[in-house]
C-alpha cells in the first residue's frame, strides 16, 4: 500500500529539515504523497512550487492554524485546524497568517526573559544566529536549551520550563475556530480537525459535541490516524467520521529531530495512511472549488458586478480548457485579451495624464509601459486572486499555469475587455483606476526619486523614538522573477509591501506606513 502523509513540518515552521528537504526524504522512503502543513504559515510551500515537478509527488497545500476552542469548551486549550486545497494567494488567508506570524515572533521574545529571569543564560541573538529559519518556536529554545547543557533533554526542556502551566510557558495567540474554518473555507480550502485524540475531553459525548459545534462552523474532516493515536482511538474516530459524515485524513505530524522516534510517512511505525484518504480530500476540494469560485468572489475580488457574466465566462477560458472542453466554452480568451490590452493602454494613459500634467510625452510613455507590463499585470492578477478562477486544460494546470505570468497578465487583459463591453469605457476605466491606484502612486513616487524609508526612519526616530522593523514575510513567484512581500512593524502600526526586489518592497512597505499616519 502506498503511504502518504498529510501532517509535516519544515524549517518554515518548527520542523528541522527545509521543505525541499522533505520533498527529497518523502521521495526517498517512499511516500507517494503529501502535505506540508506547517504553523501558521505558507512560506515552505512557496519555496518548493518551482521544485515539485522534479519530485515522483503528489502534493496538496497545507497549513496547521492554531485555534481558540468555541464557546463552551474553554477549558480545552488550543485547538489545531488543518487545511488542504485552499489557494496560496487568498488575500484573507494570507493576512490571518501574517498576523499570526507576527504574534509567534513577538512571543519568543517574551520566553526568553522569562528564562532569562529564571538564571538561564539564553538569548534570542544566539538563537537566531544558531537556527536559519524564518519562524522560530519553542522547539529550536528547546533544544538549544539542550546544546547549553540547562536541561537533559528536549523533553525535559518542555516538562521543565516550556510546557504549559510551566515558569517560561508564555500564552500564544490563537485564531477563534469558527474563523479559522471560515477563512479556509473562502480560500477554496478543506477544513480538518487535527490529532482529536490529543483533546482533554473525559468523555466521548462531549467530543462528540465539540465535533458537532466544529461541522455546524463548516469542519469538513478528521485527522484518523496519527502518531499518537493508538489502535482503539484509530477505530474510534473512524467511526466518529462515518458517523459525523467527515472524511478521513492522517499524517506523522513529522518534525524531523524535534520530534525524535517519528518518521515520515510512518510515525512511530504504527500508521498507514490509505492512499484513497488523499484521493477523497483532493476530490473535495474539487467540489469546495466548484463551490468556492463561483463567480460572485471573482466580482467581490474585483469591485464589479457583470450584467452579462457570460463575457467573464469567456475571459476565464484559456485555448488550453477549450482544446479539451469544446462543448463546454464556445471560445477561448484570446480575442478579448487584445481588445483589453488596448482598453488598458488607454486607461491607464488617461489616469497617467491626470495624475502627471506636467511631465512629457516620452516620460509618460515609460510609465504606461511599466504599468502594462507583463510582471506588473501577473502581479494585480494575483491580487484579485485571479489564478484559481482561470480554466485551463489538464496539462496546463498541472504544470503550475495558474501562477504563471503570462496566463495571468493575459487573462487579465481578458477581464478588463469583459468590463468594457459589460459597461463602456467611463466604468473600465475608474475601475482600473482604483485596482491601479497603489502602483501608480508608487511608480510616481520612485520617479520622483521620494525615498519613503528614509522619511519614515526620521518619523519614527523623532515621534516614536525607535526605528521601524522590515520582515521578509513572504517570496512568491519562479526564481527569474520573484516577487517579495514586506512586513512594515513600526510602535502600533503594520503595513504589508510588495515588490521585485527587498528594497522596493520595503519602500513600499514604508510609503504605506507614512500615508497610515497621515491619516491618524
């Protein structure tokens, strides 16, 4: 039987191996599928999207958000939500994580003193230097804490002084279940409730009950098999999700050397996940798609509602579905790319205009260029969420072609023609005035060569008398043309920016921190 294993974690998270480094070991002892579904975060699979073609993988994205338990079950402590299907650039998603993210990081901080106070020489420098990780948790503490000879063992570190209700045990945040289902949910994703045998319940009727709170939220399965679940529990929550009408998921819950004694695909070498537990999520993810990209999210992502959705229809076809779906699409997007290639040269010559009265023909048209380019286009798709709506054939969507730029930039192309014949130019164009608004505020910006990093260092020395911190919190996109996200922390203030380099998201980060605090 092939194994596969729905639950791990990398150096993204609190897992010792890097993502590509779990691909090559899954590979390697035999694993024919997986999830990487670390901490709050979605950074590792971003790392390998480029890599997992070389891989004899089947893979689904993951992630494991920790969660405040519902009303009426306060007592219980933290709550793990798995989710699976969902689309990595989901913009309500991405911002819980990031807040999460955030607070995880804010957290270390608050151990380490409280170590520190307890006469253990420990500091959050030398952990940082010691582990290369983007996200660092209790566990690389932990077994520093063992490197340091402060405790005998990893267990011991925990049992001592970082499990709950111990002298360094510091409250995490934790997102409400009934949010944390809902945004995976709107992601396009399938919510699942990780290792139940883990819970406190004392008795099966109130975990059934805390189940069925969970499915009215929208729960859609159940972590079966798991490391830590033996025999009985194993035919307990099998039968718990026949009941409850949930699927079966399972994994490892693997953390490399964090997690000594657990193997990859094999836990303590006591489970086998059926191989029919992958194909059963990924056919419900299909449904959740189909049910979850309904046009009204596209529209809701765009500010426009179609009168004729016929013609979104249309745009959302690429030539590949169409040679494989013939009776499905009557014609692919291609002729309403060139019309909305020329409709947003024109717009975005209008708004140009308005906005620069006093520069130059030639200036102007640099600046429509950079605007209509190909990487400028692919990246305002991704920020409709553009890619999980695009029809493509089989071949084309195995191949990644929902994230590549030039699907995106043509397909958007595609939709602005559709807006124009839906509604007519006046319409289009104060539409792709509003999704413009940002990149040509900052285009203009660096071409007035404002150095936004540089006022908003002065603002912060002199109103809040520290410096404003920049964290790369995301890289997406293939190596040749990587797009960065920034996270901008600055006294009581966020701000997120985007850009293909650190140094222009940063700007970025920081032109959107200045114009916050104009506001205030």
């Amino acid at each position: 039987m092939p194994l596969i294993d729905l639950h791990i974690h990398s150096t993204a998270s609190d897992g010792s191996l890097s993502p590509y480094e779990i691909l090559a070991l899954a590979q390697d002892s035999g694993v024919r599928a997986i999830s990487l579904t670390d901490h709050d975060t979605i950074d590792g699979i971003h790392d390998i999207l480029d890599d997992l073609h070389t891989f004899a993988l089947d893979f689904i994205t993951g992630v494991e958000i920790s969660c405040e338990p519902p009303k009426g079950f306060d007592g219980l402590g933290s709550v793990h939500l798995l989710g699976y299907g969902f689309s990595l650039y989901d913009r309500q998603l991405n911002q819980a994580l990031t807040t999460a993210k955030i607070a995880r990081r804010q957290r270390n901080p608050k151990i380490i003193r409280q170590l520190q106070q307890l006469g253990l020489d420990i500091t959050m420098a030398e952990l940082e230097d010691r582990f290369k990780t983007r996200q660092i948790g209790r566990p690389h503490i932990a077994e520093m804490m063992v490197e340091k000879g402060m405790v005998s063992s990893f267990s011991d570190a925990f049992d001592t002084f970082l499990g709950h209700g111990c002298p360094a045990y510091v409250e995490k945040y934790k997102m409400p279940c009934d949010q944390a289902i809902q945004t995976i949910l709107d992601a396009g994703g399938v919510p699942v409730l990780a290792h139940p045998g883990l819970l406190s319940f004392k008795a099966s009727k109130d975990l059934e009950r805390f189940v069925d709170t969970l499915v009215g939220d929208g729960l859609q399965g159940i972590e079966v098999f798991y490391t830590d679940h033996d025999a009985r529990k194993t035919a307990y929550f099998k039968t718990l999700a026949r009941k409850k009408k949930l699927l079966v998921t399972g994994g490892s819950d693997f953390h490399g050397s964090f997690n000594q004694g657990v193997s990859l695909g094999r836990g303590k070498d006591n489970i086998r996940v059926p191989y029919t537990c992958f194909k059963s999520l990924t056919d419900r993810v299909t449904a959740m798609r189909n049910l979850h990209n309904r046009l009204d999210i596209l529209e809701n992502n765009l500010g426009y509602r179609f009168v004729d959705r016929s013609l979104l229809q249309t745009a959302l076809c690429h030539r590949s579905f169409l040679n494989e779906n013939q009776t499905v699409c009557d014609s692919d997007n291609e002729r309403l790319e060139f019309l909305g290639d020329a409709v947003l040269g024109l717009c975005v010559g209008h708004i140009l205009m308005q906005q620069s009265p006093t520069k130059k023909e030639g200036e102007l048209s640099r600046l429509r260029s950079t605007l209509v380019s190909e990487p400028s286009l692919a990246d305002m798709a991704r920020i409709i969420d553009l890619g999980r709506f695009i029809r493509l054939g089989k071949g084309e969507a195995g191949s990644g072609g929902g994230d590549k730029n030039s699907i995106l930039s043509d397909t958007f192309e595609a939709v602005v023609a559709a807006i124009f014949l839906d509604a007519g130019f006046d319409v289009t164009c104060d539409l792709i005035q509003h999704l413009f608004e940002e990149t040509v505020d900052r285009l203009l910006a660096k071409d007035c060569t404002v150095d936004y990093k540089s006022r908003i260092q002065e603002y912060a020395q002199e109103v809040f008398s520290q410096a404003p911190v920049y964290t790369v919190t995301r890289e997406f996109g293939p190596d040749h043309d990587k797009t960065f996200e920034i996270c901008l922390e600055l006294a009581h203030i966020q701000t997120r920016g985007f850009g293909k380099s650190k140094k222009a998201a940063e700007q970025d980060a920081a032109g959107k921190a200045l114009n916050l605090l104009k506001k205030k």
